[in-house]
C-alpha cells in the first residue's frame, strides 16, 4: 500500500511540474512578446480651394516632395497605404505603422505638404481589420 501511494504521489507531482511549467512557458512567452505595431491614419486636404486645378510652383514643388517622402517611408515600411480622392473634397489618406501616436505625429508632421502648410492633417489610430492585396494604380 506504501508502494502505491509512493508512485501516485510521484506520477502527481511529475504532472504538476509538467502542467505547471507549461503554463509557465505560455504566459512567459505571452508576457515577453512584442505587441504588434500600431497603425495610424492620417487625413490630409488642400488648404487652398483651388489647388487642384491651379496648384502654384511653390505647391507642385511641395506635393513633390511629399510625395518622395511617401514613397522613401513606403520602401521602409512605414507607409503602407497612400492616395487621394479624386473626387471633391480631394482627402488624401496615409495608413502607416508607428510605435506610438506621438511616432505617428512626428511622421505627418514631417510630412512636406503639412509642414509647408499645402494639406492640413488629421492623425487618428486605425484598427486594420482587413487587409487584402493592393496594386497601386498606374
């Protein structure tokens, strides 16, 4: 009787030393995981009324370089979707990645258009629920 109780007693703290550091690993590795990056909007629109149609040289020169700085953060992963409306009211959107709104809004306000006071901006977090694939357009 002895005997029995011995091994029972050793297959039930073997298995609670099993369970326990399973559990353990689960929540180590749930605790030390990197949490996703968030990801961030922002709303851009023209300043001025007529800019679409009329953009001064100062303004083209500005969207320009907005634009490289799109395409330069795009190619490093920060950006992971831009574009305008082409319909009025003109919103442009970016969609990007950013460890935390105050990354977010150093980014847009880096941003040449915003900073040269072509677009005003609007920054506000995104959940990405659906992602599909996206070819941009020619």
């Amino acid at each position: 009787m002895k005997n029995r109780f011995n091994t029972m007693l050793a297959c039930l703290i073997v298995t609670a030393a099993i369970t326990g550091c399973a559990q353990t690993k689960d929540t180590t590795d749930a605790q030390i995981a990197p949490p996703p990056d968030p990801h961030y909007i922002y709303y851009i629109h023209p300043v001025r009324e007529g800019f679409i149609t009329e953009p001064t040289p100062d303004e083209a020169r500005k969207v320009g370089a907005h634009f490289e700085y799109l395409k330069k953060l795009t190619a490093e992963g920060t950006v992971q979707l831009a574009g305008p409306s082409t319909d009025p009211p003109y919103t442009g959107i970016v969609i990007l990645k950013a460890k935390d709104r105050e990354t977010a809004e150093a980014i847009m306000n880096k941003d040449p258009a915003v900073r040269g006071g072509v677009f005003r901006a609007r920054l506000s977090p995104i959940s990405l629920s659906l992602v599909g694939i996206l070819t941009p357009t020619p």
